[in-house]
C-alpha cells in the first residue's frame, strides 16, 4: 500500500472531489455515535459523477469491526442501505467510501478493494476527526495498480483536489454554524424570512460597493484593469433585467407582501396546533 501526500489539496490526476456539508456532519455525527472501543467509522459515499468531477452529496455509515490483523464490513448492511437510499433518491449512485482518520492504513486497502466491485474507480475519502494537525483536514484518494506485470501487485492511493459545494439550503445551517465558532456555548436560531432577506439584500449592496469601488479606480488609473473581471462585469450587467424603479418597487412589494402572508399563515397554523393539543388534554 502506497499513499501520495500533499500539504495543499492540489491533485496529482484524476477528478476533482465536491463535497457538501452535510457529508461532514453525518460523517462527524457517526463519529461521535460509534461503538465503544471503535477507532475510527466507515461509510459508504453517495451522489454524481461527470466527466471532471465526483460530487458527493450524501453518505451513511457502514458497521465493520478491526484489529490489527483483520477487518470486517457488513457489506449485507451496506447493500440494504443502498438499495433503501435508491428509492428515495434513484440519481445518486455509489461513488467511493469515507473513514475517519489521518492515515491510510493495510484495511484500508482491503475495504477498498470492495467498493471497487461496486463502482468503477471509487474516491476514497478521510475525515480527521480527532484534530491532529490543529484543524479537520479532509483529503480524498483514487487507487492504482502499480508494480511489475506477472508479479505481486501494489497500490497507489494518489491525492485528489477538494472542494466544497453547498445548496442555498445548506448554506441556512452552515451560517448559523459560523455564528457559534467563536462562542460554542451560546444558542443561536434561525432567524426569520424577513431577516434573511435584509441580511441578503445588505451583502448584495456590499457587493455592490465593492464593484463600483473597483470601477471607480480604474476609470481613475489608481488600478489596472483587468479584462477577465471586465467580462464578468459585462456578462453580469446582461443578465440584469431591464425594469424602471416603479416596476421593480411594485414587485418586491408584492414579493414581500407574499412573504408576509406565508409568515402569518405558519404562525396561524401553529397556534392552532397548539390550541388543539390543550383541548384534546382537557
């Protein structure tokens, strides 16, 4: 067994690996559910491949037992697992496996070999959860054959570039996780729909402020100008509709009066809810 390292997350060959967050979490979660005496959890990756990338956007922990001189997997477990998860979500496919952990060990080879069979050039993914360099390094690996044909044969575990994708829905619980980096020990909600549209709009005039600010320099020579970022800005300019002031204020307020009554339609029904439950203990 072999393993290439790298400090940065640039890879050697091979596609690029996007993961969302909520990977992390059920990775995290059924690190902090294992058995007692368990060293690390294994689990089997979930979601798309295209021609450049592997996007992994679920997973499940798989049980397995090791020792030093062996290991096994409940693979039974894993099939009903997948086979389970295919019904709900018929486009996600296997895509390789995860482990917690820093290293990459002789069993890791043979788990491997495994997810082989059940998908072609399967990732690899570690996840160290017990913070040994300082932080939560996460790598992802594809395996090779390496050696002399008609001998013994190796494998090379080769790094593979990772990067972090998220829907607009994991973006909701991935905020309200950085407000309590700092203080751990505090609670922190949701915020409201109202809220979040202000905070959105308030970093869409932020944005805003940045661009023109940049504009604003090069028209002046303070900056050089860039012609990638002058294509952006065109292409972003194209895609705003042409609207007048009137039009637009007609529409956010109708959007807005819109959010209004979903709001007062959901706490209308909650109190209602709560209403009955007293009734039917009464």
């Amino acid at each position: 067994c072999l393993y290439l390292s790298h400090a940065d997350k640039m890879s050697v060959y091979g596609p690029v690996v996007k993961i969302h967050p909520v990977v992390l979490a059920s990775i995290g979660d059924s690190y902090e559910r294992r058995n007692e005496g368990a060293s690390r959890v294994i689990g089997t990756l979930l979601g798309t491949i295209d021609k450049h990338s592997v996007e992994v956007t679920n997973c499940f922990s798989v049980p397995h037992n090791e020792s030093e001189d062996e290991v096994a997997v409940d693979m039974e477990f894993a099939k009903n697992m997948y086979d389970l998860h295919k019904r709900v979500s018929p486009s996600e496919v296997i895509v390789g496996w995860y482990a917690t952990g820093f290293e990459i060990t002789e069993h890791s080879v043979l788990i491997h070999e495994y997810y082989s069979r059940e998908a072609t050039n399967p990732i690899h993914l570690t996840m160290d959860t017990a913070l040994q360099s300082g932080k939560m390094n996460i790598r992802a690996y594809v395996s090779a054959q390496m050696g002399v044909p008609g001998k013994t044969v190796g494998v090379m575990f080769t790094p593979l570039s990772v990067k972090y994708k998220y829907y607009d829905t994991e973006r909701i619980g991935v905020d309200l996780l950085q407000r309590t980096r700092d203080a751990p020990n505090t609670t922190n909600g949701l915020t409201s729909d109202l809220c979040q549209v202000g905070g959105a709009a308030g970093r869409v005039q932020d944005m805003l402020a940045t661009v023109l600010t940049y504009i604003e320099d090069v028209l002046s020579g303070k900056q050089m100008a860039d012609n990638s970022v002058g294509r952006y800005l065109m292409d972003l300019v194209n895609k705003v509709p042409k609207i007048t002031a009137e039009d637009f204020e007609t529409m956010l307020n109708s959007n807005i009066n819109d959010l209004l009554m979903v709001t007062y339609l959901s706490n209308l029904t909650q109190a209602q809810i709560a209403l009955n439950e007293k009734i039917v203990v009464l």
